[in-house]
C-alpha cells in the first residue's frame, strides 16, 4: 500500500510547479523611526475621527429630540381641537 502525505503543504500546486526554495518572511526592526512617526500619525487621526463622530452623533441625538418634540407638539395641538 502506497504510503499518503498528509501534509497539503508539500503537495500544493505551487510546490508543483516552482522549484525555489520559499523567502523567508521578513522581519520587523524594531525602534524604527518612520514606523514610530507614522504610528503617531494614525492615532492623531483617530483622536479626530473619535471627536467628528462623537461631535455628529450629538447633533444627531439633539435633532432626533428637537424633531420628536415637534412631533409630540403638533398631535397634541390637534388632538386639542376635537
């Protein structure tokens, strides 16, 4: 009986057809400046995007209440006259 390979790795279809050996994967250098100032960067970003939407979602909130109100105001107002 033929002896399987269970292992997929070995038996892909790239592993097929390319006879190179795999790169190995590259590593990240720790400390890196640019890495560090753009890092910063982002989180600046988000701070702003945290205030805009914290900001709308507010205005939102204050609308969706003031519109209600209307609401409330108008059917009462109606429901008065009968």
């Amino acid at each position: 009986m033929a002896e399987t390979n269970s292992s997929s790795y070995e038996t892909s279809w790239a592993d097929q057809w390319d006879s190179n050996p795999d790169p190995a994967p590259e590593t990240k250098k720790s400390g890196s400046s640019t890495t560090s100032k753009y890092g910063k960067k982002v989180g600046e970003g988000f701070e702003k995007t945290k205030v805009v939407a914290s900001t709308g979602a507010r205005k939102v909130k204050e609308g969706t209440s003031a519109g209600l109100q209307w609401i409330k105001d108008k059917y009462h107002k109606t429901t008065q006259k009968h």
